[in-house]
C-alpha cells in the first residue's frame, strides 16, 4: 500500500469515528485549508487548480448549510443559514474575478467559526449535548485529504 493510501485509509477512519461535532470541525478545517491553497494557486496564476479547490470548498460549506436543522436550531441555525449563503456569494464573486480578497474573507468568517465549534467539541468530549441545529453531517464524498 503506497503511503498516500495509508493516509487516506487513516483519515477515512477519523471521519467515521468523529462525533458530529469533530466532523464539523473537520469540514470547517477542510473549507480553511481549500481556500487558503486556492489564494495561493491564485497568485501563481494556476486558475484550474484555483477553481477545484475553490468549488471543493464550496461543497463543503453547502453541506454544512444543507444541514442545518432550522426547526430545533432556531435563531442560531437562520443566522448560520445566512451566513453561509454569504460566504458561498463571496467566494463566487472572489473566484469569477480571480480576486483573492473575498476568500481571504471567508477564510476569516470560517476561522472564526471553526473556533467556536473546536470549543464545543472539547466540551462535548467532557459529556455535553450537540446543539439544536445541526443533524449530523454526511462523511464526505471525495476523500478530505484531495489536495490541487
């Protein structure tokens, strides 16, 4: 087995043995990492290698949108709702100009966010419940570790 193999094989374990609290941190994680390589790309002037991390990251904060439990999750859950579909504006708008200022932008909202979710994720290892709002996130289709 070639070592990419074995580290793919160890991440798809990690996915589905993470708490729905550790897996929205991994997407958050994923989201950061994609967007952050596709500034790079951008400024090196690779634009495919741009757009498929730019659209990886896209999927991931739809999943994590397409989760959202609006019913239980209530004021949190719209305020998220609405944020994402920000984010996602964003990122449209920085890929389609090549600008790399609107990712650098959600970069931060993600950051941010993945903070907070980090946090509840320490608490929950202590014995604390998921909060009203999310349904536990789907692993991934694609392997988290494809990298442009």
């Amino acid at each position: 087995m070639l070592a990419t193999q074995k580290i793919q094989a160890y991440r798809q374990n990690d996915v589905l043995q993470a708490s729905p609290t550790e897996l929205v941190v991994m997407l958050y994680d994923r989201a950061i990492l994609n967007l952050k390589v596709a500034c790079d790309r951008l400024r090196e002037g690779h634009l495919k290698k741009k757009g498929k991390l730019v659209c990886q990251a896209v999927d991931i904060i739809a999943e994590l949108q397409a989760v959202l439990d609006k019913d239980r999750g209530g004021e949190i859950a719209a305020k998220l709702d609405q944020l994402y579909t920000y984010m996602l504006q964003r990122i449209t708008v920085g890929n389609y100009e090549n600008d790399p200022a609107p990712l650098a932008e959600v970069i931060r909202l993600l950051e941010e966010l993945q903070q907070g979710w980090k946090g509840l994720a320490q608490q929950m290892a202590g014995g604390a419940q998921m909060p009203a709002g999310y349904a536990k996130p789907a692993a991934p289709a694609r392997p988290l570790n494809s990298r442009a």
